[in-house]
C-alpha cells in the first residue's frame, strides 16, 4: 500500500475540519438552514470550503516545501562523495531551519569520521607492509643468501653428475631472492622515502617496463608543489594499483604515466589496451583495487575519474584539489 505523504494527510484533516465547521454553523442558524440547503446556498457553502482547502494546500505545500528538500538531499548523500549539505531557504520554519543544521553538522561529523578512520587503516597497513618487507629483507633474504653460499661451496666439491643440478638449484634460488626484494620493495617503496616522489615514480616505471615488456613513459609538467608524506604516498600507491590493473586486465603494448603540477596536481595513466563500458567488474563485483584508489583519493582531499571505452583504452586520472 503506497504512504501517504505529510502533505496529503495535513490537508485532509484540514478539509474535514473546514467541513464540520461549515455543517456545524449551518445547523446553529436553524433559522436560516432552509436558505442554507437551497442551490445557491449549497453552491456558496461548496465554493468556500473548495477556497478554503486550496489556501490551505497553498500555505502547506510552501511551509513544506523545506522539508521535503531536505529529505530530498538526506536521500542523495554519499559519504563517499564529501562535501554535499542541505540547504534552506531563509523563510522556513524555526524547526526546519534548525533540522537542516543539525542534519549538516551531523553530516559533516561523519565526513571527518570515516576521513580520520581511514587514514588510521591506511597507516596501519603501510605499517604493517614495512614491516614484512623488513621481515623479507631481513630474515628470508638472508636464509636465501646463506642456500646460495653453501650450494656455491657444495658444487665445487661434488660429482661432476650433481653439478649441473645444483647450479640449476642455485638458478632458482637466485631468481627466487631477485623476486622476493621486487616484493619487499612494492611493500615499501624506499625509493620514495630516499628520493622523493618524482624520482620513485620514474623507477617504478622504468621497472615495469622491464617486467612486463610493456613501453613505458613517464613525463613531468611544472615545479612539484610541497606535498604531504601522505599525499605523495597516494600517488605512489594509485600509479602502482594502476599498473597492476594494467597486466591483469589492459592487454595493453603501451602505458604513459603524467604527473603535472600545472595549476594543481593530476595524476595520469593512460594505456592502449582493450578497455571496457561502465564500472570495471570481475567475476560479478568491481575491482576492490579501484575502490581503493578511490578511497585513498578522498582521504587526501582529491578525487578519482576512470576515462574508458571498450577497445579505446583507459585513463585513470587523480586530481589533488586545492594543489
């Protein structure tokens, strides 16, 4: 059964109080009640209760008009798109006025909120990322030298049959220790903690372009505005997500990476792959590494956009507002 609005049901009541007015003063002038059930009489009694309802409707509809603007608004609102308040114009009523402030304040709170609740995750989890790459650099990686040096002093000493299969166990171990400080340093990008930004992001670049075999480019626009540890930390992190996405998913031959800080900071990444329509799925739910990019964005005041069409390529790009 479809709700009936605030609106209907206000006027309703007033309609049947107008009505039982009318009848009630009608029958106190018993006198004058055969006049009052005559044609005319009947049409004048009709005629003021039709005005009466219609300014009634008429000074409703406008004194609610701020409320359902209001519930119009509470409707819409995304904390994952900050920044969106009700408004009020500057005849409503006491209480709605008041309703609206509350509602913004509250909003507002929530927007700091879930910011401040983010950024502790985010710390919390490139904490804990420095901590295995330390782990993996630190213990693993030495296990994994100590292998390579008794397999070296093992060889020499070994039947001429067993050498060829400990330099191949000795090739694995190698290749195994090469791939383990690739992670350690995609779980920490110390490159970004001794160089600074720019310098990272070249490097990243340039060594997945080495691992994939796919052309990379990286280009800079203008002088690098101060950015905070945390919002340079960002811009690692989306290019790196970026570049992951692009192995998985482009089947891209050409990847070019613009960071520009010409008016305010934008991050590009652009690639020739297959591309796609809509939001980026798999296996029926979006990418959890585009929500993360998005996520990331907001909690340091900037935005994400993902430019794509199916066999046109995709442009992700990240803009630092105020930057």
């Amino acid at each position: 059964m479809r709700q009936r609005t605030l609106l209907t049901q206000v006027l309703a009541v007033n309609t049947m109080l107008v009505a039982i007015v009318a009848i009630v003063a009608a029958v106190v002038t018993r006198d004058r009640l055969q006049e009052a059930i005559s044609t005319e009489g009947m049409l004048m009694l009709a005629l003021a209760i039709s005005s009466a309802v219609l300014l009634n409707s008429l000074l409703l509809r406008k004194r609610l008009e701020p409320i359902d603007r209001l519930v119009e608004t509470m409707s819409r609102v995304d904390l994952a798109s900050p920044g969106m308040r009700a408004q009020t114009s500057p005849g409503a009523a006491r209480e709605v006025q008041r309703l609206t402030a509350d509602f913004n304040r509250m909003l507002a709170r929530l927007e700091d909120e879930r910011r401040d609740t983010g950024r502790a995750v985010l710390r919390a989890q490139e904490e804990e990322r420095a901590r295995i790459a330390q782990d993996l650099h630190d213990e693993v990686n030495q296990a994994l030298t100590a292998i390579l040096l008794r397999l070296s002093a093992t060889i020499s000493d070994a039947p001429e049959g067993l050498q060829e299969e400990l330099r191949e166990t000795q090739q694995l171990a190698t290749r195994a220790m090469e791939e383990l400080l690739t992670l350690a340093r995609q779980l920490r990008p110390t490159a970004l903690d001794d160089h600074g930004l720019v310098p990272a992001l070249a490097s990243q670049i340039a060594d997945f372009g080495d691992r994939t075999g796919i052309r990379s480019n990286f280009n800079r626009y203008g002088p690098l505005p101060m950015l905070s540890d945390e919002e340079q930390l960002v811009i690692y992190r989306v290019t790196q997500e970026s570049l992951s996405n692009i192995v998985q998913h482009a089947c891209a031959s050409r990847v070019d990476v613009e960071l520009s800080s010409i008016g305010r900071t934008v991050l590009r990444i652009r690639d020739d792959g297959r591309g796609f329509k809509g939001v980026p799925r798999s296996n029926g739910r979006s990418h959890l590494g585009v929500s993360g990019m998005r996520e990331r964005a907001l909690l340091v005041g900037g935005h994400l956009n993902i430019f794509s069409e199916p066999g046109e390529g995709t442009t992700i790009e990240l803009t630092m507002e105020g930057r």
